[in-house]
C-alpha cells in the first residue's frame, strides 16, 4: 500500500481534492491523469474518493493499492517489451518464410506491436482510470481544520 498525506482544498460528497507532494508512485499511477500539478511540478493535487469524510482544511492520509500500482506498472512497462519481442519474432519468421529479409521484416513488426502495445495501453488506461480500486482513497484524518 502506497501512502501520501497531504491537505484536503476541496471536499465534495464523494471525492476531494487533496493538495500532497509528488512523488515516484506517481508515474506508474492510473489515475495521474486526475492530478494537476502546482507551481514547479513539486505540489500538486489529486482526486480521491472520500469514504473517511473528510472536509476541506483537514489533514488526511491517502492511499494507493499496491496491487494496482503492480498492475499498472506491467501495463505500462512490461508489456511494450513482450509486444515488441513478440513483433520481432513474427517478423524473423515470417520474413524468412516469404523469402525477404528476416532482420528487416523482425524490425517494422518490432516497432509496429511496439506501436500497437502503446495504443491498447491507452485504451485500457481510460478504463481503469474509472475504476475506483485505481483511484486513491483517503483512509485517515490525521488532523481536523
């Protein structure tokens, strides 16, 4: 479990908006898209569901699910690699059974799963972006304003 603290700005009957500080969880987040940074890219603000109920000045812990992270990690590192070894592959064989070049034909199937890997990742992201087990949550008031 990755957890941030941070001060909640805005609070609504669901969700808030909690200033924290970035940090490297951050890039393998699902939900980076829901935050927007502030000032020079140090402070930002993240939208979280809001079970504890906290309210707008309180200082609150929010949490990340580890198995989340691992998941969208292997999305957006592993799985270009496998797509891009499988396309150069298929490329090598495939060159060699029509009669044209292996290396040639393994290197534009190479780039083009490569390609493909980053389009079906930001499909999929859009839907897991939705999904509340990737989005974070505030687990804790630290402290009430």
């Amino acid at each position: 479990m990755a957890t941030e603290e941070g001060i909640v700005v805005e609070a609504g009957p669901t969700g808030a908006r909690v200033k924290t500080t970035r940090s490297g969880a951050c890039e393998s987040c699902a939900s980076r898209g829901s935050c927007s940074t502030i000032g020079g890219g140090k402070e930002m603000e993240v939208e979280a569901l809001n079970p504890a109920g906290a309210r707008e000045g309180d200082h609150v812990a929010i949490n990340f699910e580890s198995s989340a992270l691992l998941k969208i990690s292997f999305l957006l590192y592993v799985f270009p690699v496998i797509c891009m070894l499988a396309g150069a592959l298929l490329g090598h064989w495939l060159g060699s059974a029509l009669g044209f070049s292996g290396s040639a034909v393994s290197v534009v199937l190479a780039v083009l799963f490569f390609l493909l890997a980053f389009l079906i990742i930001k499909l999929r992201g859009d839907k897991l972006a939705q999904k509340d087990a990737y989005r974070p949550k505030i687990v804790r008031i630290i402290k009430r304003a």
